[in-house]
C-alpha cells in the first residue's frame, strides 16, 4: 500500500483511493447536492456560475463533471468541460 496525498485537503492517505475519509464524505455530500441542483436547474451555466450558485468550489467540480454520472448534464455543443469551462 502506498501513502499519497489526498486532493481534496492535502492530507496523507494510505489507502488505494485518492481522498481521506473525512474528504470522501465531503465528495458524497457535494455530489448529491449537485445531482439536486441539475434536477432542479436545467439552464447552462459557466463554472464560476455553478460554483457560486452551489457553494461548491470550481476545483471540485471540474473534477466532480468528469465523472461518467455528470455526462447527460454537460451540453452536447461543448466538447471539452475542462477546456471550454461551460457546460
């Protein structure tokens, strides 16, 4: 097992998984408030936009928008989210 640090906080970890506990359980949190506010927002919006309308920081979410789950809410004319930064 190697110890890595976990991209979210910068703590050590010594698990195969790139967050902590504590930090994984903050993803969990973030995610279903995200999938909570797509339900309920069906606008396209810029990061910064999403970020300050979820109170979820732009470096999370453009990790969060990678995920194969997020892939029906990103908009079918932008090609690449980390690129383009809109969605």
């Amino acid at each position: 097992m190697e110890v890595k640090r976990c991209i979210r906080c910068g703590n050590f970890v010594m698990s195969g998984d790139d967050l902590c506990i504590n930090c994984s359980n903050k993803d969990k949190l973030e995610i279903q408030k995200l999938k909570n506010y797509f339900e309920d927002n069906e606008n396209t919006y810029t990061i910064g936009e999403l970020s300050a309308n979820t109170g979820i920081s732009e470096k999370n979410l453009t990790r969060y928008m990678g995920n194969q789950e997020f892939a029906s809410y990103l908009n079918p004319d932008t090609s690449n989210f980390n690129q383009m930064g809109n969605f």
